[in-house]
C-alpha cells in the first residue's frame, strides 16, 4: 500500500512513525517546550533534527494547539509559526505533514514543499477541500472529530460511535474523490480523543479493524491523551496530574497495539520508544 504526497509515494507495507513538532506555547503536552512566542525557532529546528535521528519517518507541523478548549489561533499567527520550520523541514529529505484547518496555510506550506494535510476537521472549513483537490499529488488525513476543540469534551458523542466515526469518514474521503483527488492520497484518522468518552476512545481501538474495509490506511493517534492517563491512573484526581513522562509507556503500548490492529501510520511524541516498540512487534510477526 502506497500513500501518495506531493514530494514521495511512502509505502505503507511497513508501519510508519510520523514525529509531533508542536510550533505553540500551549499544546497540552510539550507547549512552550520548544516554541514560545518571541524566543525563535532554534529549539523547534533542533527538535526536528532529533526525531529524525531517533528514527521518525516523517515529521507533523502544527502550530495551533487542539486540546480540549484550546482557542483559535489566528491566521497570520499561524502562518508566522508554521512557515519557518516548513521551510527548515523541507531540506530534511523526509515527508512533512502539516497540521491545519485553515485553507490559506494549507496553501501557502502546500507551496514551500509540505507534502501531507492532516486536517482534524477533514476539509469541512470553507476552501479546505479547494486547497487539496487543485493539489495535483499531496497526502491528506482526514481526522474525525466531534464538535470542535472548544466544546467537544463538554458534551461527547453518545452511542456506539465506530459506526458514526467510520460513516463520517468514509464520507469525507468519497466527497474528496469525487472532487478527484485519488484514493491513494488519502489516510483515515478516527480522532482518538475529540469528543468521545474514554470508553468510546477505547472501543475504537478494540474494533480499529472495522475501518480497514474501506481500503484507506489508517493513522492513530494516541499519544499521551488523557483516556491512556485515565485507565493507568490510580484515581479520577490523579489524571490531569499523570505528567510527560508517566504517559510515555502507554503511549507506546497504544501505538504498538493499534498497529498491531491495522494502523499503518502512528503519530507520537516519543519517537525512539515507539521505534524500539515497533522493532520488537516487527520481529515477534
């Protein structure tokens, strides 16, 4: 299976490790740990250079936090995190994916070499579709996502939600076709964590094989999110204080198990213990 973008078709037979850079000072698990509004972009270049070197086989670029309540990032600020390390990231020789909504950033990263979209509201913003679908070979991942940022966790989805999440993104992707983007272009993401209960979060994992039929690979994210905070913790008042660190082993165990279960992308903070992980998956198939 071959995912096309704009600068390289990856082949997908093997599972592939896409490395965070978070370019905000308010992302729920490392804001401000390599980007802070006027300190420069040396500590997010650097960052880069680390994932690749611990073993990531692409980097995604986002610089505007989604956690739950997180408030919009203005346009031209968005721009003015994102472009730099875009255009750093471009002469690493790997596959970049950006993380955005808007149109006019999937545009302007689009032309300085970006090769993937990874949108979490799956090009429903006016123009999003637009920018993809004039795209002659970029990637897109098409994430699911239950309201918005702002108010998804304030009142999540009810229900059996594999049926809903995977109706929803079937849809999405036979709408982009039809706009005439190929198939090969496209990546499914079932939105761990955006506006759905731990259970349902977990019920997604348990049943991530549901979403092969469709014949689009799968991206899974579940680094460091609260649901994995939420079953390792001892009590409901100890979750939001499960730090960085007590998250990585879950978050690696997450990652393992949803490969395991058909993803073919896993985007991750902790890139060399995720690749160590995989190794191990790898030789024990």
């Amino acid at each position: 299976m071959i995912w096309q973008t704009s600068r390289f078709q990856i082949d997908l037979a093997k599972p592939r490790v896409m490395g965070i850079v978070n370019v905000t000072p308010d992302s729920f698990s490392d804001g401000g740990k390599y980007f802070s509004e006027g300190s420069g972009f040396a500590g997010v270049f650097a960052h880069c250079e680390k994932l690749l070197k611990a073993g990531a086989d692409m980097l995604d670029i986002g610089g505007e936090s989604t956690r739950p309540g997180a408030p919009p990032v203005p346009l031209e600020e968005e721009l003015a995190r994102v472009l730099p390390v875009v255009r750093h990231a471009a002469t690493l020789g790997v596959p970049l994916s950006v993380d955005t909504y808007k149109p006019e950033v999937m545009q302007a990263v689009l032309d300085l070499g970006a090769d993937v979209i990874n949108d979490i509201w799956a090009l429903r913003k006016p123009g999003a579709m637009e920018a993809v679908a004039k795209h002659p070979n970029c990637g897109v991942c098409l994430m699911h996502m239950h309201r918005e940022p702002q108010t998804m966790q304030v009142a999540p989805m009810e229900g059996d939600v594999v049926p809903q999440v995977r109706d929803f993104l079937e849809a999405a992707a036979a709408g982009l076709v039809a706009a005439g983007v190929a198939r090969s272009r496209i990546v499914l993401d079932v939105g761990i964590g955006f506006g759905k209960t731990v259970a349902q979060n977990f019920a997604l994992l348990a049943r991530q094989q549901e979403f092969l039929a469709a014949g689009y690979p799968l991206l899974a994210a579940w680094s460091r999110k609260s649901s994995l905070a939420a079953v390792t913790s001892t009590s409901l008042a100890a979750v939001a204080q499960l730090d960085v660190a007590d998250r990585m082993v879950p978050s690696v165990a997450a990652a393992v198990l949803a490969v395991d279960r058909g993803a073919r992308v896993v985007r991750v903070h902790d890139v060399k213990e995720t690749v160590q992980a995989l190794k191990v998956w790898s030789a024990a198939r």
